[in-house]
C-alpha cells in the first residue's frame, strides 16, 4: 500500500509502498482510508516536539485523524462487519485499567495511539482495534468527517467541560476559529448558553464564526483586550477557551478574564504564567483539556447527523501531504485539510 511516513525529525515524510497492515489480535480490525485529517499536532511530530515523551520508533506512519471502511476483522469482532463506514477513535484502548472502566479512553494506561504511537491513517489501510469504531450514520459518507476524531472531539471535550459554566448572560471567548475553533463554536451553540465572542487574526474566519453561531468577532490584535472589555462592560469573561495556547495567548487571556473566571487551555507550545496571588485573588480556575473520549466522539457524530455541527474542509491527495503540511504550517489551511488516499 502507499503510506507517508516519518523517518527523520524536520525533515519531508517519505512517501511509499510498504506491507498492509495484518490482523495480529483477535479485536483487530483492518480499515481502508476514506480520508485522514491533517493537524498542527502532525507538524508537531516532525518537529520531535513528541519525541521523548512518546518513544516511538522511527520510521512510521502519521495521522491520528482517520475514517473509512472496515476492510478485514479478527476472529472476535461481532459489532461490525466488512464494508460498515466507520470513524476512528484515535486510541485503541485496553478496556481493562481503571480509567478505559470510567470512560476516559485518551487515558489508558495500554493505549495504542494512531499516528502517534503506532501506524496511523496517512495510508490506504490501517489497523486499529473494535473498540476504537464508531459506525457512521447512514447520511454521513467518511470520507468528509476524519477530522472530527481529533479535532472534532479536542473541542467538544473543553465546550462539554465549560458548558455548565455557559449560563444565561454570561460571556465565553473563543481564541483561534481555525480547524478546532469553528468546531468548538458550534458545540458551544448546542450545549451551552454564554454569548459567544471569536477572536482570530483572519477576518474570514471571524465571518465564518459568526455564521455557526458567534455573537460578536474580535480581531486579534493590539486593541483586542480593550474590545473585549468594552464587550463585557469592562468585566472580563467568564470564559475562555483557547484553542492556540501561545505565550501571547495566555497573556492576553489572562487580562481578559474576569474574577471568578475559568481558563481552558486546549492548544499547546506556549507556557502558562501566572503570580499565585493573582490566581487566589481573582480565583482563577486554569483547567488544561486533552483529546475526547469514545462517548465524546459519539455524542458528536450524532449532532453531525443531525446537521448541528458542521465541518469545514478542503481534501488533497496523499501524495500532497507534504505540500498540505506547509500549508498548515504557514497558516494557510482554513478549517480542517483532509487527505484522500
């Protein structure tokens, strides 16, 4: 099959024919691409921003964002059958430790990570494990939804976490209206009831916000914290969620959020500084979230079977995964990039 692979950090994958993936455990299951995502977490891979933390041997296969068709099962799989269009939790997890019993999947003590810690979807087949599989909607075709198993559900994770938060008369802001962002408003719309304030350094993105359901856009740039004041009558938010996690953007939001606020820190890199007496004083509550769990990514599917979440995406050919990477990494890339193998 052709797959894109990583062999050395900051350098081009290297794409290629290697073996299809073979069936290994009874719970396998082989599934065809329709699509995989493309993520800032897969410039970050290339970077070997994750390389110690994951140890994973190079060279391998990216792409944690994936879709398709099952294409071969193992000997114990019951729930799903050849042909079935599923989505793809990125984690194939044990089911056994204490935290796959209390649900929180991205949390399993014996994860097999897509993309990250094993092959993952920039490839034409990929192995994963029955648990990982959610079975599409019939109205929903897989090769316009990978996205949504990691940046899909990173965001409905921080809006599920802040919704109960997002009361009546209260204000959310919403940092980055990219792949995540757009996403994020949605959800918010759906499960929660602040007014929504996007900010983004692209005016389109603003536009597009406010189509899905922002209440106000703000312009990320040196007037931002005095708009957004003047928004929330010099108060602050209540809310944040940042999906950028700059040093700028920690700056800036902690000037933007009121006392009593909650700071959700959804995107990575930068780092989070803030005096110990300004966190008691104001009661700051500074709440890091990762990628969704199994049920987060089946509540979403569901709302995107019904037509209330929509995803906002370009496709590209696997042989342009590079070209697609630079992309991203010039901020090019409005919504999500899918590749199509």
């Amino acid at each position: 099959m052709k797959a894109a692979r990583l062999y050395e950090y900051n350098k081009p994958l290297r794409i290629e024919e290697v073996p299809n993936p073979v069936l290994t455990d009874p719970t396998d299951v082989i599934i065809k691409v329709a699509g995989a995502g493309v993520c800032h977490t897969d410039l970050h891979l290339i970077e070997g921003v994750w390389a110690e933390t994951l140890g994973t041997e190079l060279p391998y296969v990216i792409g944690h964002e994936n879709a398709g068709w099952v294409h071969e099962v193992g000997s114990a799989v019951s729930g799903f059958k050849v042909g079935d269009p599923v989505i793809l939790h990125p984690v194939s997890s044990c089911g056994k430790c204490l935290d796959c019993r209390s649900g929180e999947d991205m949390h399993c003590e014996n994860l097999k990570f897509s993309g990250l810690t094993v092959d993952g979807g920039y490839a034409e087949y990929l192995k994963t494990s029955e648990r990982a599989l959610i079975k599409l909607p019939d109205n929903v075709d897989p090769t316009d939804v990978a996205p949504f198993a990691d940046a899909g559900i990173t965001a409905y994770r921080a809006v599920r976490k802040a919704a109960p938060l997002a009361k009546p008369g209260t204000k959310l802001l919403m940092i980055g209206m990219g792949g995540l962002g757009h996403i994020g408003v949605q959800v918010m719309r759906e499960l929660g009831n602040a007014d929504i304030i996007a900010v983004d350094r692209d005016e389109g993105r603003l536009a597009m916000a406010l189509d899905l359901g922002a209440s106000h856009t703000v312009i990320a740039d040196k007037d931002m914290i005095s708009q957004v004041k003047t928004l929330t009558d010099e108060k602050g938010v209540d809310i944040i969620i940042d999906f950028v996690g700059t040093d700028q953007t920690h700056e800036d939001s902690m000037k933007m959020l009121r006392k009593g606020g909650h700071y959700f820190v959804v995107g990575y890199g930068g780092t989070v500084k803030v005096p110990s007496l300004n966190i008691i004083n104001n009661e700051y509550s500074i709440i890091g979230s990762l990628v969704g769990n199994y049920t987060d990514l089946y509540e979403l599917m569901v709302l995107h079977g019904r037509g209330k979440v929509k995803l906002h995406s370009s496709k590209y050919p696997l042989d342009q995964a590079n070209e697609v990477l630079e992309l991203l990494h010039n901020g090019k890339i409005n919504g999500r990039a899918i590749l199509v193998p």
